[in-house]
C-alpha cells in the first residue's frame, strides 16, 4: 500500500521538505539572534543616556576612538570654537527624518591644543547644494558643552559614499582623521552631537539639535522567529496530511473494482442467461429462428 512513496513524486516531495526544514530552524534562530541583538542595543543606549557626564578624555583621546560601550555616553568639554574651520555635513536629515538639510560641525579647540569634533545641530538647506547654507553663529569666547559622544562615521559602518569634488566646506563624513588633515593640529577620536551648551545662546541661534537615538522599538524580528518555527512544523503536518490524502484516494479506487470488462462490472443483459460458452450472436437470435 505504501509502495507509491518511492514513486519520483513522493520522493521530491519528500527530499524538498527534508532541506527546507534545518534552513527555516535557522532562519528562526537567526531572526531571534537580530531581535536579541536589538534589545541590547536599546539597553546600551538606555544606560548610556542615563549615566552622568564625564569629562570626554575619559573616553576618547587623540590616538583612539571612544569604545563600542561608550557610544552615546555623556560627555563634557571646554573650549572654543574654531568657526574657521567649520564644515556642514551634506544629505542629513531633520528630527522629522523627512527634511534633508546639513549638520554644522564645529571644532572645539580645548586648553591643551587639541581639537573635539562637535555636531552643533541640524539646518535646512537653501535649495542650492553648490552654496554653503546659512548657519547660526556658534558662541564665542569660552564655552562648556555638553553632549552624546559618537565614534567615527566611516562609509562601512553608514553606507555613504565619500564623494570627490565637493564644494567648499562642505562634508560626507564625520571623520575625525579626516579633519586632523585640514585642522593641522591633534583631534580627539569620534565627535559629540550637541545637547547643551554654557553660557547658552538665544533659542534663534540654536541649530535643530540631533534627537536621541530611537531605543524603544524592537521591531518585528522575534515573531519572524515564531513564524519561521512555524512554518518548520507545518511541513511534516503538511506532509502527513498529504499521505492520508493518497492513501483514502487509493483505498476508495480499489474498493471500487477495475473498470471496462473486469470482476466489477455487471455483464449485459443479452449475455445475462446464455448457456456458459454460447456466442453472443447465437443467443441474440435465437427467438427469431425459422
């Protein structure tokens, strides 16, 4: 009864669900490893926010780059901003993330000579991408700043592409290397995204600050998880419920008897009560012999 399960059908059948199974199992896995990854992340971020403010050179100097741990920490710096070597930050967006504008990106020039990259804030642009757009004035004299200190973008961690040819003072990049070059002088690894500034500017000489980084939304990954697990169960459920199928199929079909002629059919009526052996023609007419 079993013998059509080595037919080319069952087998392929059988084989394709024997492969799909250990690849959804990773799948499954692979998407709760994404959903742990990102609760991680949103605890990183939770605690880093949380944590008092240290003086940045606790976490960051000029011969390396603040630690994976210490990405969003607080930080606090003094000096003064060097607007002349300030530089915007091309293709970012506003809080709404829907306006594409420019960050204004300030070096500090601390006390020992050293430079900290800071990201003052965001500005809309002027609809002319060749221009240096209009930026509010950073403070001067001395100031102490507060901020989120950040490692080093790099067109590997962010997907951007430096470009070549770019217009005056104009960026891709947040790159503390890179600005060592043009600032001629040692720059701390990494930059601060701005959120507090001493003494503090009038409200219409802010940039638009850098929101927090989302560490509330933990996508969907852990029910793609679920569902892959699931979908790996439902292929030996399918596979059952397809043998159950073939086997009622084939047992209604033999209980039914062959078909044209055999054991199963009932004979016609004019053969029904011919002597064993009498052709049929000779019986059909036998009531109409002379």
């Amino acid at each position: 009864m079993y013998r059509f399960l080595l037919s080319r059908q069952w087998v392929i059948l059988t084989l394709l669900g024997l492969a799909l199974m250990p690849v959804m199992v990773q799948l499954g896995f692979w998407q709760l490893h994404r959903h742990q990854d990102r609760v991680a992340h949103n605890e990183l971020i939770a605690d880093s926010l949380a944590a008092d403010p240290v003086p940045v050179t606790e976490l960051t100097g000029t011969e390396r780059q603040p630690a994976a741990e210490d990405r969003f920490r607080r930080v606090t710096a003094s000096g003064v901003y060097d607007t002349g070597h300030e530089v915007v930050v091309r293709r970012r967006t506003a809080a709404d993330g829907r306006e594409v504008g420019y960050f204004v990106l300030t070096p500090l020039i601390r006390e020992d000579g050293t430079a900290l990259l800071v990201n003052r804030g965001w500005v809309p642009g002027n609809g002319d991408q060749r221009t240096f757009p209009e930026v509010p004035d950073a403070p001067g004299g001395t100031v102490t700043l507060t901020g989120r200190l950040m490692r080093d973008e790099t067109t590997e961690a962010t997907g951007i592409k430096v470009r070549e040819g770019l217009p005056d003072r104009q960026v891709m990049l947040i790159n503390s290397a890179d600005r060592e070059k043009e600032l001629g002088r040692p720059v701390l690894g990494g930059f601060v995204e701005l959120t507090d500034t001493a003494p503090r500017p009038a409200p219409d000489e802010l940039a638009q600050q850098v929101p927090e980084p989302d560490h509330s939304g933990i996508g969907a990954h852990l029910a793609y998880a679920v569902q892959w697990w699931l979908f790996t169960v439902a292929v030996p459920v399918g596979w059952v419920v397809l043998l159950r199928r073939e086997l009622r199929d084939r047992r209604a079909a033999a209980a039914a008897g062959p078909t044209a002629d055999g054991p199963g059919r009932e004979a016609p009526a004019d053969r029904r009560d011919a002597p064993a052996g009498t052709p049929a023609r000779t019986a059909a007419g036998a009531g109409t012999a002379d």
